[in-house]
C-alpha cells in the first residue's frame, strides 16, 4: 500500500523563509543567500518524507511567495507594467508582480479558495505573448533526485490555471480566459517533455477548480486539455489532485473520463459525498489517491475511522490502487508539534501538524499492507477517548447560553439611518470622515517589550508603561496628521485573532504553529478544543487609556465571532456553527463593556466572513445565514448613538453584498484599492447602500506610497456612485506589516486628498 503527500508547508519549522525573504528585500542579504534558506529547507522536507517511508513525494510545491504566481513565470505572463524583456525571470520581475515596486503596483492578491491562504491572480488577454520563462518545476525536480529522492513533480493545472486569472486592464470583462488554453498548452508540454527527460515517472496536476461549480464548457476544458497533452503525457504516471470539498457528479464523470491519466485524487474530509461517487463506480486499472487525512486543520486522524474508509475503497479499486493521501496540502496547517514545548500533554495527544501527518499517512498505508503499528494505533484511540470525555471541552453554561439565541435575529432596534444621524449629532464628524483600520507598525522595540515581557524579563508595570507611551506616539501622530476618528495603533498586539483567543476560555495557543498566508506572512492560528466564554475584559483598559488623551473618536477595536472563526483551527466534534455562536457571546459582553466605559465607535472587523463561503453555491445561504447572524449578536444591544464599524479584507464580494447589508453595521470600511474597485462596480449596477462606507483608498501590502492626486482620482471615482454624506476614507487595510516612513506620508497624501475633495464639493455647491 502506497503514500502520498500532495503538498507541504514551504516556510519551515521556525519561518526560516520568512526571515530570509524580509532581510532579502530589505537589502540585508543577497539573491544567493535566500536561495541557500530555500535549498535548505526543500532537502529537509524531502529527506523528512523519504525517512517517514512516504513513496510519492512532492517537488515544485515549495515557492517564494505563491504556487500561482510561480505558474504564471513559468508561462511568461508578465503584465507590460513590469518591463520584463524576455528570459528566465528573476527574483527582481518576480517579486515586483508579488509586491508592487517603486513605480508600479502589485498584481491583485485574493482568497485561495475557502482558506486563509492568498494567491496572485494572473492577469490575462488575448495579446500575453506566452513563454516557457521559469525553470523552477523541472530544477527541484533534478535537485530532489540529486539528493537521491525522486519526486512527483506538482503542476498547478491548465485549466484551474486559467479559471482562477482574471482579464487583464484594458481587456473586455466578458473576455474568456480559457480561449487561451491553446496559447498556454505547448509550455505545458515543454515543461513535461523536460521533466521526462529528467527521468520523472509521474507528475501530479493540482486541478482544484474541479470542485466548483462549473458549467459545460468549463468542465469540456478539461476534456480539451487532457486530450491535446495526452500524447506528451505518454510514457508519465499522471495524477490530478483535487481538494477542498466534494466534486459534483458532472465533475467526477468529466475527471474519470479523461485520456492518459493514471490516477485521481479526493478530498475525503472535506468530500464526504466524493465518496458515494467512488462507491458507485472507479475506472478499472486506475489509481485512486485517497486523501484520508486533513490538510486543512490540526487534530489527531481517527487511524480507526481512516481504515474502515479505506478498506471499503481497497474492495472498490484493488489493493495496488489505493494510495493513502492527504485530503489537500500541508501548507494550510502548521509545521511540526516537536516545536510546542508548552502545550500539555493532554492537548498534545489530540493534534497532528503536518509532520505527525505525515506520519499518520504512512501509518495507514503500512497498516493496510498487514503491517500496523499496535503502540501507534492503540495510542491514537486512547487520545481520542480522552478527547471526547475531557472536563476541558465542555462547559454547560456556554451551551445553554448558545442555545438560548434561537429564535431572535438579534437586530438593532432603530433603522440604520435614524442611527447614522443619532451618532452624527454625537460625533460631529467632517464629510468623508478620515481614519485607518486599526493597526500601526510594529515597530522592532516594540515586539521586543512584549517579548520581553512574555519571557517575565520585565516587570507588568514597565510593560504597560512602554504600550502606553506608543499609544500616546500613535493618538499624537493621528491628530498632527488631522485624521478625524483615531485608533490606539493595537501595540499591545500579536494578531488580531490570537489576542482575543489568549483572553478567551477554550483556546489553546502554539509557540510556533506558523501557517503562510502570502509571500512571508504568517499566522499563528489559535486552536479551539472546547467551549469559549469571556472569563473578563479583554480591551477595555487600552481604549479607555486611548480615549483619554483624545477629544476626537476613539475606536474600540475587536475582532469579530467569524473572523475569529475562520482564522483559527476549529474543534471539529459539534458544528462550526454552534462554535461561533459562543464567541458571538463573548464579544457581546465585551463591545457592551467597552459602551459602558465610554468608546463612542467601536469596530468588530469580519475580515473572514467572506472566506468562510462555502465553495458550493447551494451552501452559502446557510452559511451567510449563521455568519451574519452571528456578527449582529455581537452588537444587538447597544445604543444608537454607539457607532458600529466593521472591516472586510480582500476578497470577492460582489456575490455576497447583501449579506453584508444584513449585518447591519453602521459603517463599513473594505478593500477595494487593489482588486481594480471590482467592488464599486456593485454600486454602479444599481445596489443600494445606506450605511456608512470605506473602500480603500490606498494599498497597504505594498511599500509604495500612493500621491494625494491618485487618492483624489480614487475618491472621486467612489464618489460617481456613493452619496457623499456616507463615504469614509481610509487605507484598504491595518498598518501593522508596513514601516512608519511609509505609513506617514500615505497618511498624510490621505488626509490632504480628503480635503482637496471636500473643498471641492464645497465649491461645486
């Protein structure tokens, strides 16, 4: 019985990529000492695979910044704006379509998916000239098999290629992007011609668009482009990878039927109804990866409830077929429990990161080749047991309490127009309001006094008296700047998630359970293992300390029951549902505490909302339906002159606009600066919105430095389809990533393009 891992996370054990990435754009070290970091960590995870006994290996799935971008270097399809003249593409073209540089802006970064992952959206027409200009898959595939380990080299697919680009500025938005799989194919053959010469005996196309809802014609793609690369194929092991969810039954038909394919891979976590698929029938002779384990969350498999699963499967396809896999890649769960010393020993017994999973894989697969590991196994269902009998995990109180919200939608009891004008006699604020997101740079000094005072190297007095100073900093430099409602800057905190979840019963927290979120961005997902409740406040005393060295507004600043959600590794023994609707609770009690203490705003960011969609369109109503639900709990009880912001980050979110009208929030600020004001396009055609609205004026993920005459062009453009008296103007997202000589003449370009602007409505009146 074989193994298989269909990809692995690329930023190492202790973020080794990260760092290097930061110091290489920072001009601290050189091209070939970041590819030394890469070259290092690609040999460990290979030798790590081959030592755990997995037999097919992944290459090409490591990347500097994102796996898509990678593909589009591979194509040559670098937008003009980028100068690239030709040749293998480097590090400089490479990481200015990731970043942006001086002069030209990145490309547009969104959702991978349902996760928390970002990829590089492709910006394709009818003119990209493509060529076959990066080397990358076919050089680690070399690389691995140097060291002695021959991989399966990992393609993102043509088609889901293609279906996850967007038309390029200039091109019609009715452009069909898969017109160019002709154009794109012949690369794609000199790829594959390549890695055969290399000697590679199978290559895996990661297809994931499979999952989605697709019409005949996209589903006819992939019958297309499997037939025109049969032939190159030939000779190859072929593997399509999909994940994340079910494949529908078209979807499945379409995939099964495809010429020159040896084997298929499914989500089975995620794809329980994949299953009943298989189950009514399997091409004979073909191989089916089985992806039993959970890429996507960090929880110890249930060995027993695996092989029963795969015994089935072993029956429908033969022994020899069946590949034990994971249900998607590893990048998308952390790296490895050897590094959490300070997790207990009972917690420790539920979780498996990605290596303990690989280790799972393996298992499974030994197991049902007659050789099972009894200590393993006999281990995994004593963790299990203990799980579900745990005093820690259940809390009747929470429960009851949860309960109880059935049958109320938790609506603000005034429309939200007579709420706007309450608080505007309150706030007395200019047209087109300034303010920011909520976060300020994290400066080096700063992460080291919280650092310091983690390790109880200072004392709680010195600690408070250094986060009070920098949001003293922080209030003074919003009001030399003239910024209209102000943030205390967030300097007592490491993520807008794990702050919240340190301070709430249920959580656990890794010391280094780093998930990539883009380029060198990671998280650090809190883990949810039982019932959550607020045991105290958790921000009051920052922002009442904010509010006192301020006339002007000062946010409250929370993170909102979804957000908190999506961005942490969730229990998965009750329905997620049930689990946010607890922490709905719990921040009820705190946006209520905060009114009590006198912050007038306060912003509970639903930055996730949006990614927690279910990727099937007959899924989302339920979804949206909890979600947004669960967002106006939080706020239900508040008086109307308290004014509610939230904050959304990037995303797709023409599809679910009313939804996010249904939340009921007073204001509203949003991405929209570098996904082309894909959202204004929603007001154009003709939705109406009467809160308060920010979309970003500016993009805060690159170090570029937006002009005030841009910022003006940008709010005036808002301004053809929003009502004055309701638009805000604010960055796209918080400023904790970027650098103080960055933040401050944006900021300033900001304010100074507000004005122009009121000046010139004034004038025009």
């Amino acid at each position: 019985m074989a193994s298989h891992i269909v990809g692995y996370p690329r930023m190492g054990p202790k973020r080794e990529l990260k760092f290097a990435l930061e110091s290489f754009w920072d001009g601290k070290s050189s091209a070939e000492e970041l590819q030394k970091v890469a070259t290092d960590l690609r040999s460990s995870i290979w030798k790590q695979m081959a030592d755990a006994g997995i037999k097919y290996i992944p290459s090409n799935t490591f990347s500097y910044y994102d796996q898509v971008l990678d593909t589009t270097a591979m194509l040559g399809a670098v937008p003009p704006r980028y100068g690239w003249s030709g040749g293998e593409i480097e590090f400089s073209v490479y990481f200015s379509m990731a970043r942006g540089n001086a002069s030209v802006p990145a490309m547009e970064m969104t959702k991978w998916f349902d996760t928390n992952y970002h990829y590089i959206v492709p910006e394709l027409g009818p003119d990209v000239k493509f060529s076959y200009a990066s080397h990358k898959a076919v050089d680690e595939y070399k690389e691995a098999k140097a060291l002695g380990v021959d991989t399966v080299p990992v393609l993102v697919g043509p088609v889901s290629y293609l279906l996850l680009s967007k038309p390029a500025k200039g091109v019609e938005k009715s452009f069909s992007l898969l017109s160019l799989l002709d154009k794109i194919l012949p690369i794609y053959k000199e790829v594959v011609t390549e890695l055969k010469a290399a000697g590679a005996s199978w290559i895996q196309f990661d297809e994931p668009k499979l999952i989605m809802d697709l019409d005949s014609e996209e589903l006819k793609a992939f019958t297309l482009a499997y037939s025109e690369l049969e032939s190159t194929l030939s000779g190859l092991n072929v593997l399509i990878e999909t994940y994340f969810a079910d494949v529908t039954e078209e979807a499945y038909k379409t995939l099964t039927s495809l010429k020159g394919i040896s084997g298929f891979g499914f989500d089975l976590v995620r794809g329980a109804k994949t299953l009943d698929l298989i189950k009514g029938g399997f091409p004979s002779g073909k191989y089916l990866f089985a992806g039993v384990v959970d890429g996507r969350n960090i929880w110890a498999n249930d060995l027993a409830a695996s092989i029963d699963t795969l015994q089935t499967l072993e029956g429908i396809v033969g022994k020899d077929k069946l590949v034990v896999s994971t249900s998607c890649s590893l990048l998308h769960t952390a790296v490895d429990l050897v590094n959490e010393p300070k997790l207990d020993k009972e917690l420790k017994s539920w979780l498996a990161f990605a290596a303990q999973k690989v280790i799972e894989v393996n298992a499974l697969a030994k197991a049902l080749s007659g050789q099972n590991d009894e200590a393993f196994f006999s281990g995994n269902a004593a963790a299990h047991a203990s799980r579900k009998s745990s005093p820690r995990v259940t809390n009747e109180a929470v429960q009851r309490a949860a309960a109880a919200l059935k049958g109320s939608d938790h609506r603000r009891a005034t429309n939200v127009s007579a709420r706007l004008e309450a608080q505007q006699k309150k706030l007395n604020l200019p047209i087109l309001p300034t303010t920011t997101i909520g976060s300020f740079p994290q400066t080096l000094d700063l992460r080291r006094v919280r650092r310091e005072y983690k390790a109880k190297k200072i004392s709680e007095d010195d600690y408070v008296k250094a986060i009070k100073e920098e949001i003293r900093k922080v209030v003074q430099l919003q009001e030399e700047l003239d910024i209209d409602v102000l943030v205390h800057g967030e300097p007592e905190r490491n993520d807008m998630v794990e702050y919240f979840g340190e301070q709430l019963s249920g959580f656990a927290f890794t010391a280094n359970g780093w998930v990539q979120s883009y380029g060198s961005r990671c998280v650090k997902p809190p883990i949810i293992f039982g019932d959550v409740s607020r045991p105290k406040p958790m921000t009051v005393f920052w922002s009442t300390a904010a509010q006192s060295l301020t006339k002007r507004p000062m946010k409250g600043m929370l993170t909102g029951p979804v957000t908190i959600l999506n961005w942490s590794f969730v229990r998965n023994d009750q329905p997620r549902f049930e689990t946010c609707y607890q922490i709905a609770l719990a921040i009820k009690d705190e946006v209520e505490d905060l009114e009590k203490a006198g912050i007038t705003v306060i912003q509970i960011d639903e930055a996730a909302l949006r990614e927690g969609l279910p990727l099937r369109k007959s899924e989302h109503a339920f979804y949206l339906d909890w979600a947004v639900h669960s967002f106006r709990i939080t706020n239900c009880g508040v008086e109307d002159t308290t004014q509610i912001h939230t904050h959304m980050c990037y995303s797709n979110f023409n599809d679910i606009i009313h939804s996010i009208i249904d939340m009921d929030a007073d204001v509203i600020t949003i991405e929209n600066s570098r996904s082309d004001e894909k959202l204004l396009s929603v007001f154009r055609e003709g939705v109406k919105y009467g809160a308060g609205i920010g979309p970003g004026v500016y993009d805060i993920h690159s170090p570029r430095i937006p002009s005030t005459e841009e910022i003006v062009d940008r709010v005036t453009k808002m301004l053809a389809v929003l009502e004055s008296h309701i638009l805000w103007v604010n960055p796209d997202c918080g400023l904790k990533t970027r650098k103080y000589p960055e933040v401050k003449p944006a900021l300033s370009n900001m304010v100074a393009a507000a004005k122009a602007v009121r000046t010139q409505l004034a004038s025009a009146k």
